[in-house]
C-alpha cells in the first residue's frame, strides 16, 4: 500500500484528492499534512496557507519521503485551486483553463517549492476554478455551465442555490488586521458523499473538467514510478 502525503486549502480538498486518487488505485494511505488539526496548524488554511508550507518545506521535501519529518511518504500532492491565480498576477484568458494551470504550476515550482522540475515523487493538483467544479460535475441534476464550469467563477454559488451549504462571513486576522471574508461554509460530513460521487463518475468528471484529468494522469505516472518493478 502506497502512503500519500496531501497539502490542501482545506478540508474539503482532501475528500476530492482522495476520491480521485482512489480511481487509479484504491490500495493508498493518505496522510493529511497541511492543514493540520488545530491548534497544530502554523500556515492558515486557503492558498496562503499552502503557499506559506511550501515556502517553508520546499528545500526539504525530501525528508518526507524518507520518513525524517514524519511518517514516510512514497507521494506527496501539492493542492492549489486556480482560482486565486489572479492574487499571483498568473491568470490567463479562460478558455482554455489549461494556460492558467500551467501558470500556477511553474509558480509553485519555481518561487513556492524553489524546486524545478520538482522531485518525482510530488505531484500538483491545479483544479480550474476550484475542486468544487469535480464535485459539481458530477451532480445527479446538471449544472447549468456545465460546458464552462472550468472558467465559471460563480460555480461554487451552486451548492447555495441548491440549498445544499450557505454563505456565512468570518473574520480573520490578515497582515495583522481583521478582514471580514463571505465564503460557502461546506461541512466535510456533507461534502463527503458527494466528493465519492465525483469518484464514481470519474469519466464524467474529466471530460467536463481536464484539469481533474491531467491530475489524475499526473498521479497514475507517479504511482507507477513508485511501486516496485515487477518480477520477470
């Protein structure tokens, strides 16, 4: 069994990965590194967050593999959604989503990680707009955009028009002000069912969103590098 480190915004994510890792091979243990249970965690959630992780891991990634940091890793994925490419000045005319994946990808790499290419065993999820849209593409009852969802930056409201989650507005401390922030508040135990649907419909999902292609494509190559060679 193969044991995957994610760093994620948040909660969520990890329901996603996991349902789509587990479609290339269900034999997988999944560590959850970033974001850490509180009050364990030091970076915040959201792409601040991870970027702050890999800012601070980047030039020590390896001591996951080999267990020094934790608990051996024989993968690590790197979450970040695309839609906070605009905060990096790296979102690109969409369509196609694929440009501004590939411009966050090469900022992870090269000012996040530091790393380029990075090590064999780390692979980036860059779902366009966000992981929401697997989810969303993989409703029973169609999405209206469906055929845009990857450039839809409204798609989360989806999940309030259907009355499945609402909008609540937090406070948090940014830059050592408050900020109020209005956000989808999704609760893991209901997103759960629906992140496994995503799973399921596999095939649905990637041709709506090829971003959850390329990641799962990504993710099949590095799984076949990290297994053992087959007897002859």
């Amino acid at each position: 069994m193969l044991r995957v480190g994610i760093i994620a915004e948040g909660a969520t994510d990890f329901l996603v990965l996991e349902a789509i890792m587990k479609t290339v091979t269900p034999e997988l243990e999944f560590v959850h590194i970033h974001p850490a249970p509180a009050p364990a965690s030091r970076f915040g959630n959201g792409w601040r967050g991870v970027k702050a992780w890999c800012e601070e891991n980047g030039p020590e990634l390896e001591t996951y593999r080999r267990g020094i940091t934790s608990e051996a890793l024989d993968l690590l994925v790197i979450h970040v959604d695309c839609s906070m490419a605009d905060k990096l000045g790296v979102e690109r005319p969409c369509p196609p989503a694929n440009d501004t994946a590939l411009e966050l990808k090469q900022t992870i790499e090269e000012t996040w990680l530091g790393r380029v290419p990075p090590p064999e065993f780390v692979v980036l999820a860059t779902p366009a707009m966000s992981s929401d849209a697997w989810v969303i593409s993989a409703f029973d009852d169609p999405y209206s955009n469906l055929s845009s969802i990857e450039c839809d930056k409204a798609a989360e409201d989806e999940f309030v028009r259907r009355k499945i989650f609402r909008r609540e507005t937090d406070i948090r401390m940014r830059n050592g002000r408050k900020v109020k922030e209005t956000r989808v508040h999704k609760k893991p135990k209901l997103y759960e069912p629906m992140a496994e649907r995503c799973g399921l419909l596999i095939d649905q999902v990637c041709t709506h969103c090829p971003q959850a292609e390329a990641f799962r494509s990504n993710f099949r190559v590095a799984v076949a590098r990290s297994l053992p060679p087959q007897a002859t």
